[in-house]
C-alpha cells in the first residue's frame, strides 16, 4: 500500500505563470477597488467645488498680486527686501523659532514616549501579562485610554493649541512651545506605538522567561529595535514643529510668524518674500543635519 501523500507535496507548485496571475492588476478585486476609490475621489471632486478652468482664469490675479501694485512700494514680492536691520530681526525671530521647536520636541517625547508604550498591545501584554478577564480588560482599558488621549492631543490643530494656550498664559514663545508639545505628543504616540507594535517578539519572549522586570525589557528588548525608527520620527517631527512654529505668531505665540502675519497683513509683500527665504533655508538645514543624524542611527 502506497503511503498517503502530504497535502503540502501535492498543492500546485509555484510557476511564473502562477506568480504572473497574482501580481495581474486586472483581477477583480484590484479593479473593484479602483472603481470604488475613482468614485469617491470623483464625488469629493465635485463637492468641494473644484475647477481647473477657474484655476486657469485666476492666474492673471494670482500674477497681479505677486508683481504688485507699482505704485505701492514693497508691495511687489521680487525682489525681496535686503535691509540690513529687518533681515537681523528676521533672524533673530527665526532663532527664537528653532528653540521653540526644540523645547517642544523634548516635552513632547516626554509625554509621547511613555504614552506610546500604553497605547502597544505587545508592551502592554509584558506590563500586565495573564489572560485572565481582569489583566484583559486592564490592558484594553489602558490602551484605549492613551489612544483616546492621543487622538485628541493631535486631532486638534497647533494654531487651535495655541489659542488656548495664549488665553491661559498670554502672548508669546511660551503658548507656542505649549501647543507644539501638545500636537506632537499625540502624533508621536501613534507614530511610536505602531513601531513597537512591529518589534520582532522573540527578545521580549526570552528576556521575560529569564524574569526580568518591565523596565529592564523595555532597554533591552524593545529599545535596541526601535531605535531607527524612534530617531526617525522625533527628526521628523522636529522638522515639522519648526514649519508649524513659523506659523503660529499669526496668533501672537512668538517666533518669526509674528513678523510673517504682520507683513502679510500690511501687504509689505518684499518682507514676506524675505522671511519665507529665510525659513526655507532654515528648514532646508535641518533636513541635511537631519540626514546626517539619520546615517548614524539607521
């Protein structure tokens, strides 16, 4: 009698032509999803009113209003002002600026970071391990508890931040700083939590058999893998608060907006060509120190 055979021997052997048939794009689910992502960008195309044609009738305004009225001066944005004392304080406020966002950035990953550990199933398991109903729903309730707090913290806009923040402590850098920790701490709580989320579980596993404490497992374990990826996220979003900061002077919370806003506002539009030079080459700095960093971590 001849031995029965093992289904893994007789499934269908792997073929370019079978491998060719599955990275296909017409199957039906790949075009069912196209016919149904093609609609909803179609409706929201039409609800939100938008037009090409009226795009191509309102350049001639957008060019009026970048070459300016030639009989205001200051009013054209090219060529940008090139006052010695206003580009000093242009900088100066720029600097102010990149402090805010650093100072942000600190307090933010020190909310975010313990934050992010709450909102990771895996950490949560090797904080409060058991399956018992109680450990079940004390982790599901912490869980959706710092997800709760994140999504808030980062659902609502710097500048609304801000606001609040500038009744509650006044004008200045200080309700800046506030309100990019606040927006930041709740995006780097997702961003965190998804990385540890992706860890590969076998040094957890063995370390927790060895009885090591929580926080033992988390340098050692979690850490040392989502190192990359934390360094990668706090750049990033370094380089996100110092744009975000260089908008919010626009509600007096400190910073080279503040001088933006205002010469916007009184159309002294070779300033503003000015100020947004300098913020593109701040930003473009950082990007290149960022990679720097990036190349010694990642």
């Amino acid at each position: 009698m001849n031995p029965p055979k093992d289904k893994k021997m007789t499934s269908i052997p792997i073929t370019p032509e079978s491998l060719q048939k599955k990275a296909s794009p017409f199957q039906w689910q790949t075009i069912l999803a196209f016919v149904i992502l093609s609609t909803i960008y179609l409706v929201s195309w039409n609800d939100t009113e938008m037009s090409v044609g009226s795009l191509v009738d309102g350049w001639g305004h957008m060019r009026s209003y970048i070459v300016g009225n030639p009989e205001i001066e200051g009013s054209n944005f090219f060529p940008p002002s090139f006052i010695l004392y206003d580009i000093n304080r242009y900088l100066q406020a720029m600097y102010e600026t990149i402090e805010m966002a650093i100072v942000a950035l600190f307090l933010s990953i020190a909310v975010g970071f313990p934050l992010s550990l709450l909102a990771s199933r895996n950490i949560l398991k090797i904080l409060i391990p058991g399956r018992s109903m109680s450990a079940k729903l004390l982790r599901r309730t912490m869980y959706s508890g710092a997800m709760l707090v994140a999504n808030v913290f980062r659902s609502i806009n710097e500048i609304v931040w801000a606001l609040l923040f500038v009744s509650a402590v006044g004008l200045g850098p200080m309700a800046g700083i506030l309100a990019l920790a606040v927006h930041t701490a709740g995006v780097l709580c997702k961003l965190l939590a998804e990385g540890n989320e992706a860890i590969d579980p076998g040094p957890v596993e063995a370390l927790t058999a060895t009885g090591a404490s929580f926080p033992k497992i988390i340098v050692y374990a979690v850490l040392p893998q989502t190192m990359p990826h934390f360094v990668s996220m706090v750049l990033y979003r370094f380089e996100s608060d110092v744009r975000s900061a260089s908008i919010l002077g626009f509600v007096g919370a400190g910073g080279i907006g503040f001088y933006l806003f205002d010469k916007v506002r009184a159309f002294e539009n070779a300033d503003v060509t000015t100020i947004i030079i300098i913020i593109v080459v701040t930003v473009w700095l950082i990007d290149r120190l960022s990679a720097v960093i990036r190349k010694k971590f990642i």
